[in-house]
C-alpha cells in the first residue's frame, strides 16, 4: 500500500486498516494497534503527521468499544 505523505488518513481508512488486520492476523484488537504501530507507523506515533495519528486512536477507541460491547 502506497500512502502519501502530504495526506491526512481518515478514520474510515483506520476502520478498514483495522478490519483487514483482525482478519488476517491479529484476532485480538490491542495486538492488531500494536501491529499497526509497529509496521504502518513505523514505531513512530506521528510518522503520517498528528491528525493522522488521531484518526488512528479514534478508530481504535471505535473498534474496541465495538467489541467490548459483543
């Protein structure tokens, strides 16, 4: 996946990002952010800039409440 720099990434694309994860590697919510930390952001919370970063936890925030939920 090509992202650019210039861009800020919407929650929707966090929402998807996450979703793609969870179904093809990590089944468990808090080691799917660790994944995506570690290999999206590159260890570095705002390597796509601080919006960007927001977008992330609101859809994380998002998600695990989903879950929590079911």
């Amino acid at each position: 996946m090509t992202v650019n720099h210039s861009s800020v990434l919407s929650v929707s694309f966090f929402d998807a990002y996450f979703k793609l994860i969870l179904a093809s590697r990590e089944p468990v919510v808090e080691k799917a952010k660790d994944f995506i930390e570690t290999n999206f952001f590159k260890g570095e919370a705002c390597y796509y800039g601080e919006q960007t970063h927001r977008n992330f936890m609101t859809a994380f925030n998002k998600l695990k409440g989903t879950t929590k939920n079911s």
